[in-house]
C-alpha cells in the first residue's frame, strides 16, 4: 500500500512539472484524461487539476467539457500540440530515481 502512495506522489509531482513545462496528454495512471480526438477533457478522476492551475483558475465542467476559459487560453493550445514523449520521459525520470 505504502508503495503505491509513494508511485502516485511521484507521479502527480512528474504530472505537475510536466503541466508547468506546458505538456499535458493522456496518462496510464489515471490524473487527467485528456481525449486528443475530441479536444476535450474527459474529467473522469482528475485529481491534480495542472490545466485548470495553468488555465489561471477553475475550469467549467459540463458533460466531461472543459469550459472555454480553457478552450480560448494558450495554454490549452500548447496542450493539444504537447509531445507525449516527453511525458513520459519525465514519468520514466521520476520511476528510475525512486528506491524500490
């Protein structure tokens, strides 16, 4: 149990310097589903909530849509064209220096 703690603070914290560095993208662990096909976010169990931070406050949810503070902001732009790799580089850094 307590590793499982210890995974999902790591990566939460991989989450958030990826959401500060402007990439947010689908994760396997479950924080943010951000469905690419649809431009939208799915808010099933977001939990660390880096686009509505990013977005500069609280995003609309309606029907699993971000509002369009979202939408019009830069931010969410930057989202879209995110380089999944780079998540997951970040999430492979965050894995490799933890002790298991």
């Amino acid at each position: 149990m307590d590793d499982a703690k210890a995974l999902r603070a790591a990566e939460t914290e991989a989450l958030t310097e990826a959401g500060a560095a402007g990439f947010i993208s689908s994760l396997p662990f479950g924080d943010c589903f951000l469905d690419r096909r649809l431009d939208r976010c799915a808010w099933v169990q977001c939990r660390t909530m880096v686009c509505a931070t990013a977005a500069g406050g609280p995003l609309r949810r309606s029907k699993g849509r971000v509002g369009r503070t979202c939408r019009r902001n830069s931010f969410w732009k930057a989202a879209r064209l995110a380089d999944e790799r780079e998540i997951s580089r970040l999430l492979t850094t965050r894995q490799g220096t933890r002790s298991d």
